[in-house]
C-alpha cells in the first residue's frame, strides 16, 4: 500500500520541474506554465469531495482500480497534448484522478487497530512522502533527457502497472454506509458542522500545505534563475533531500499512537516556519535551501500525519468522509498556495514568498493556540 500510494501521488507533482520545458515549447512565460501545478492540485480537491466519500458506499478495491485506470488515461492525454489549454485540461484529470492514495490511507485504517492505527498511517505515509519528494527528482532527470512529454508516458505505464497488483494483492472492503449519493455528500457538512477536531486539524493543514506548494512552486523559479541557472534535472535532485525527511513519518505516527498526536502538530507548525526563516537568508545558498527543505519536509510531516491520525480515530464508519473533508481542503491549500506563490514572486521575488509564508505560519499557529484550551490533546 505504501508503494502504491508513493507511486501514484507522484503524479501531481511530476509536472513542478518541467515547468521551464513546458514553458520554452509552447512559447509562454515560466509564470504562466506553473499554472498547471496548482490545476493539478485543484483537480485532486475537486476529485477528493467527490469521490473519496463514495468509498464509504461502494466496495473501496472496485473503486481505487477504476480511479487507477482513469489515471492512465489523463495522463497519456497530458503526454499528447498539442497545446497548453490541453495540457491544462489534461493537469486537471491528473489531478481529480490522482485520489488514489486517499483511498488506499482510510481502507488500512479499517484494517488496523486502534493501538497500531497510527504507525500503520505513518507507514503509507512515508510511502506517499517519498513518491512526492522523489517525483520531483526523477521527473527533472527524465525531462532533461528526453524531455517532458516522456515523464507522461512513463508515469502512465507506471500507473498501468499498479493497477494489476493491486487487482491482486488488495483485500475487498465492504462498505458499511447504506445512503444516497447525496446524502453522502450531505453528510460531509454535517462533519464539519459536528467535529471541532475536524474544523481544527482541517484549518492547520491549509495554511500548512499553502506553504508546502508555494515553496514548491517558486523554488523552481529561483533555480533556474540568477545565480544558480539549474537545469530541470539538477531542480530534481532536490527532491532528494526532501525525501530525507520522509524517514520521519513512521516516528510521527509512533507518537500518535502515545496520545500525543496534538502536541507534534504545534512542533511541525514551528518547524515549517523555521524553515521559511532560513529560505528567506538563503537567496544564494544552496545550503541554505537544503536545510529550509528538510525543516519544511520533517514540519508538514509533523502536522499531517498527527491531525490525519486525530481525523481518523473520530467516526469509524465515516473515514473516507472524514478523510474528504480533511484532504480536500488540504490540497485546496495546496493549490492556493501555488498561486500565492506565484503572485508574490511576480510582486517581490524570492523574499516576498519567503515572508507571505512566514504570515501563513504564523496563521496556522494561531489556530493552534486559539483552540488549545478546547480541543482534547490525547486521542481516545
């Protein structure tokens, strides 16, 4: 399961390094073309409110093998693409197909206990950290040397692959709502209406992942940029370090499952805006940056992995909505903050994303300290 969700994450960022490829052949600024990181992302909000919730209502195996192959579609058409406004189009699809992972991540809850839940989450999600951070690693060598168009290709066959093990490796889980599809749907704000943990956790992660993709975004920018003129592959390589970070996940998880699942969110908060510290110095440090990629890798870890631990210990027969509500609104924050990033790169470079990401952290430790009187610190 970890494998399978790092492998088709890695879809949605494939598209960060090969932005200046895109750019140089179709004939459109560098800006312009990093649209398409924050399509893809939106994409993946719009499919995870509707179409994660259904894995509450049809059987979840069926429904991550038809969104796999779905997957392989959007990409082969990306891969193709005559034009950008296709491209765009095709980013979208990538995106609203690419929910897999949050489909696998609830069906190993059901599958675990209480006392492992967890480390079991943890686990996928050191999967599902690597394939981000690696996607972007391999998707800069490949576009290097053969180009954008061949990163498609390959992630398409890479997704075909997937989906025959999991037609044979996956156990079949039976749904357990009896609803409406819009009563399901329905259900979604009676969720957030009815689960302070949810709202909460929920409004941390937006503010987190909005500076997880405008540094993203922008890094690539700065790089290809004066003074380093990095190649797309040498943009990868950064992906590396990032993935580093990824060692942290099951640790996180670990400390979930003590109760303490509250407490590593106020730390990953700190750590994402310690990191924006050393990036705003580090306008001309290559060190610099690799140290800002493992504080801001190790910090979204730390708030992601314990407010998704805090999610799903709520309702166990509404995880996947839980999980909608929750990763919906995530990536909407990722896809908010691509666009943030781009606009303050317009507006003032480098050191403007680096400061509008510090206001963003301090906005989610905000909600951290507003709510620590109210909202349980242990999990039951």
């Amino acid at each position: 399961m970890a494998v399978c969700t790092g492998l088709i994450v890695a879809n949605l960022y494939y598209c960060q390094p090969l932005i200046v490829l895109i750019a140089n052949e179709f004939k459109i600024p560098e800006a312009n073309a990093g649209t398409i990181t924050y399509l893809t992302q939106a994409g993946y909000a719009i499919g995870l409110f509707f179409m994660v919730p259904l894995g509450d209502k049809i059987e979840r195996k069926r429904q991550i093998l038809m969104t796999t192959f779905a997957s392989v579609i959007a990409l082969l058409i990306a891969a193709t693409a005559k034009s950008f406004f296709i491209l765009q189009a095709a980013s979208l699809l990538i995106g609203i197909t690419s929910i897999v992972p949050q489909l696998i991540l609830p069906l190993a809850a059901s599958l675990s206990t209480p006392e492992q839940r967890g480390k079991v989450i943890g686990t996928i999600m050191s999967g599902l950290l690597v394939g981000i951070l690696l996607s972007r690693t391999l998707s800069g060598f490949i576009g290097q040397v053969l180009g954008w168009r061949s990163m498609f290709y390959i992630a398409a066959g890479i997704c075909l692959l997937i989906f025959f093990v999991i037609q044979n490796k996956f156990p079949v889980n039976k749904p357990q709502f009896q609803g409406t599809y819009g009563q399901l749907i329905q259900s979604l704000f009676t969720l957030i209406k009815t689960q302070p943990v949810l709202r909460e956790a929920t409004m941390i992660n937006v503010f987190s992942f909005a500076q997880f993709g405008a540094f993203w975004t922008t890094m690539v920018l700065l790089l290809s940029g004066e003074p380093f003129h990095f190649n797309s592959a040498t943009i990868g390589l950064f992906g590396i370090v990032g993935a580093s970070g990824a060692l942290a996940a099951p640790l996180v998880g670990k400390i979930g499952d003590k109760g303490n699942s509250r407490i590593a969110v106020g730390y990953g908060c700190l750590l994402i805006l310690i990191s924006f510290l050393i990036f705003y110095f580090s306008i001309e440090s290559v060190i610099g940056i690799a140290i800002g990629i493992v504080f801001i890798d190790i910090g979204i870890q730390g708030v992601h992995i314990s407010n998704q631990t805090r999610v799903y210990s709520l309702l166990p027969e509404a995880r996947n909505r839980l999980n909608t509500v929750f990763m919906s609104f995530s990536f909407l924050g990722t896809a908010a903050g691509s666009a943030y990033g781009l606009l303050l790169w317009k507006l003032g470079g480098w050191h403007a994303v680096a400061i509008g990401c510090m206001v963003l952290s301090l906005l989610a430790l905000a909600v951290y300290g507003i709510t620590y009187k109210s909202i349980p610190k242990r999990r039951d």
